[in-house]
C-alpha cells in the first residue's frame, strides 16, 4: 500500500493541483493523493461502526454507504475514520467535479465575497446584491449551452425541473391566450384558486420510462426509475413515452438498435399529439443515470427535437447528472450537435449549484413574482461553481475526462473479453468517463469494491456504474481496472 498519511491541511494542499506531463509521464493532479487505497480495517471499521450507532439515534441511516471523514479525503479519495482511503469513482453520487479537498475552491470559499453571500444570504428576487449579474456572467452563464444565454437559478435538481416545467406551462398558457401581453380572464382568476380549468389547465410534461427527475411531487410525476421512489405519493395524470432499449455492442445491432429508436420516437409523437392533457414540454436526460446508465444515439435526440418543434412542444434537456464535463463535453447534448438547442438545460450535482439555461425570453412569465421563491438560488453556490468552472478550464478537464474515458473504456473492454458472463452490456464508449455496465451480481461487486479499496455505486436493477471526478487520470483508471479484475476472479 502507498503512504498512509492524507493530509488535512489547507496549508498542506495550497500547491497540490498541478496535472502536469513531465518526461511524457503522467503527473497527478494532486501529488497529496494516496499512490493506491489504503486498507486498515473492515468497512465499516469499528470507529465507524460507533458513529454510525450514533447518527442513527438522531438521522435516518439506512441508506449509509459509509461514514466519511472529509477532512482526511484528498483529491480522488474518500476516507473513512478507521484510517482507511477509498478511490472514489461514486464522487457523492457524481457531484464531486474537481476533488476533494480542492485548493482553489477553499480558496474561494473563504473568500471575503463567499463569506459576505453566506451571512447576507439575499432574498434575489426583491433584494438581489449589486455584483449578482458579474457573477452569473463570470460564472454560470460563461458556460451556458449554445443559443441559451439566460439563467434562472434554483436550489437542487429536483427544484431545477420543477421550476423548468413551470416555465413551460406558463409560456404555453401565454401562446394560447395569444401573448404575454393578454390579461387573465376573471373564470381563469377565480377557477384557479380552486384548482380548476381554466385557471389551473389540463396540461402535462411527457417524460420517458426509467428516467429519473427528482422526488419532489412535480419532478416525481416524471420519474419513472423504481417503485420506491415514489410509492404512496399522489402524481400527477401525465405520461411516459418508451426509451429505446438498445443492444450492444451498437456496433453489431446497429440496424436493430435504429428500428427500436424510430419505434420509440413514432410512440412518442403519438403521445404528444393523442394525451388527453395536452404535453407542454417533454423532459429527457442525455443519459438515463439512475434508471440504470440507458443510451440512446445522437439521432433519436435529433428526432425528439424534430418531433417538439412540429409540435411547438418545449424539450427539456436534463443535465443535472450529465452536466459539467463528465461526458467529455461541457454538456452532454453537445455530442447530439442538434441545429436548433433545446429550449431548456437544467443542471446541478455537479455545478454544486441548480438552475435552468434558456433562450427564449417569451420563456419569462408575463408577470412578476410568478416564476418566483424567497431565495432564487444562492450566491454562495454561483461562486463556488465559477471556482469549478476556472479550476476545469485551468487543468483543460474536459478533455482531460475525455481522453481518460477513453483509456478506461479500453480496459474495461478487455476485461469484458477475459470476463464475458460478468461484465454485460459494457456501454459508454466516447462519453468520457460516464460509463456503465450490467452485473448478474451488482450488488456483490459493489459490496466487494470496498474490500480492494474502490467506492462504487450502481443504478437501476444491475448497473454498475463509474462516476470519477474530472481530475481521474489513467494512473487511477489502472487501479479502478485491477480492482476489477480481483473482484470478478472470485
């Protein structure tokens, strides 16, 4: 095993990011990492096991993966308080971007500008502070998807596609009034309050089956990934269209794999114009991440954008998982290199931020206080993703992501050969690091992972699924390899 010691210190990590090629050999980003994971006890160790009978008294624990000690985690490590160092390809459920322990966001997070928007927390709707346009313009909007170049910003995902679908409501209750500019009739004032048409219409966001979208009771209306998630709760009447369920590898069922994507859109425009809630907006994610790691192609994207502008039907595109480079794009929906941008891009996770990106400004409701919440977002949050915005293109990380995802794909491949009755379905390929395969023994491997020290978490009924943080390198892709090759040896 390597060094045992992680440092805590902020003094100790100031000069730690470098990323650097010296001799043509790969040099860490974070020269403080451990050189591989460090095992000390069982996991969960005995200190662990402690303050996990501790929290349990106070907090719901049943979904605990293991009890962190961030103040010893560097970097693409996780440690726990038994001494033991994880590499970490789960990232707290992909929203670590940049490392933990990262120089330059402790640097900005202690910042005078990030203690003033943390103890002065505005209300950005009534009183928002004099920089807050520098801000989002340095920071969230400078990576703003392209024809999209407004922003409303939110608390969490959830929140993000919450809000996205009010948007879309509103913009089409506007064009069928015949403008922002047409007043509210008094039926549609007083039904409202009651809950009733027309104040409150009969509309729906069309989402896809095995998509997730957030647990909030808007969001949960179109989240279609397990029965837990939303048992008990009462949804909204809206529907889900079919997600194409390809076969790999692409390359051999590429004419199956186009049969069931044009299946899938000739449903999905049946729906849009046949549902009786009319569908004002459709939502979709790049990759279905919690669903189980479900592809679709370029195309089928491209048909979905043909079929909403037929329809004058808003496309949400849901980036919240796929966001912020871990595809080897800044956004995932770039790789679709679609001629019209979708109308709406949320994001979160990574961002360490939420919001929506849109464009077209009939997309801001027609009044105030409509599309409205006390804090709107939080200042604290837009500068700390502008650190991680000026940290991914000071390292050049998505690319960086891309080439890596590149290699580590190439691994898993022949891992996949050596192992052909374990590693099924193995997909990803091209979508940087943001890769995924099928298990006939997920949750074992998972279990297993942590006892030849790598962190990683699953999605749907049998994924396995890689999450590393931008700053992974071919050194811990040939760590994350070897793990796997001891794991499905036995």
């Amino acid at each position: 095993m390597a060094t045992e010691t992680v440092s805590n210190t902020a003094a100790g990590l100031t000069n730690a990011v470098k990323g650097l090629f010296v001799n043509g050999k790969e040099s860490p980003f974070f020269p403080e990492e451990p050189e591989a994971p460090i095992l000390k006890t069982e996991i969960p160790g005995p200190q662990s096991k402690e303050a996990i009978a501790h929290l349990d008294k106070v907090f719901d624990t049943r979904s605990l993966n293991m009890m962190a000690n961030y103040h010893n985690s560097v970097g693409n490590y996780i440690a726990d308080l038994d001494g033991n160092v994880l590499l970490d390809v789960y990232a707290q459920i992909a929203s670590i971007p940049v490392g933990y322990s990262n120089p330059s966001l402790l640097a900005a997070a202690t910042s005078p500008d990030m203690a003033s928007a943390l103890i002065n927390r505005p209300a950005l709707g009534n009183f928002p502070q004099h920089d807050w346009a520098e801000i989002l313009e340095t920071g969230i909007l400078k990576v703003a998807p392209k024809g999209l170049n407004q922003v409303f910003t939110a608390t969490a995902g959830s929140d993000a596609n919450e809000l996205a679908y009010k948007a879309a409501f509103m913009w089409r209750r506007q064009q069928e009034r015949g403008g922002a500019h047409v007043e509210w009739s008094p039926e549609e004032l007083s039904t409202t309050m009651n809950n009733q048409s027309p104040g409150s219409p009969n509309l729906s966001i069309m989402s896809f089956k095995s998509g997730f979208h957030g647990r909030l009771f808007g969001s949960l209306s179109t989240t279609r990934s397990k029965p837990v998630h939303k048992m008990d709760m009462p949804a909204f009447d809206w529907p889900q269209a079919p997600f194409p369920h390809l076969k790999y590898p692409l390359e051999k069922h590429a004419e199956e794999n186009a049969q069931e994507e044009a299946r899938c859109l000739e449903e999905a425009e049946r729906i849009i114009t046949t549902f009786h809630s009319p569908v004002a907006a459709i939502i979709v994610e790049p990759v279905q991440s919690e669903g189980g790691d479900n592809h679709a192609s370029p195309a089928f994207f491209i048909g979905l954008r043909d079929i909403t502008k037929k329809h004058k039907v808003l496309m949400i595109v849901d980036e919240v998982q796929t966001g912020v480079g871990a595809t080897g794009k800044f956004w995932a929906h770039e790789h679709w290199n679609m001629q019209d941008p979708p109308d709406m891009v949320t994001f979160s996770k990574k961002a360490q931020a939420a919001g929506y990106y849109f464009g077209n400004p009939d997309l801001r409701p027609n009044k105030a206080y409509r599309q409205f919440n006390t804090w709107m977002g939080d200042p604290a949050r837009a500068l700390l993703f502008r650190a991680i915005i000026n940290e991914i293109e000071r390292l050049n990380l998505v690319e960086q992501t891309a080439k890596t995802g590149d290699y580590l794909y190439a691994g898993l491949e022949k891992l996949a050969a050596k192992y052909p009755d374990e590693i099924l379905n193995l997909r990803g390929k091209g979508q940087g690091t943001f890769i995924a395969f099928d298990s006939p023994r997920r949750d074992d491997v998972l279990k297993k992972a942590k006892t030849v020290g790598v962190n990683i978490g699953g999605s749907g009924e049998r994924a396995v699924r890689l999450r590393p943080m931008l700053i992974f390198q071919k050194h811990h892709a040939d760590i994350l390899l070897e793990a796997f090759d001891k794991i499905l040896q036995s």
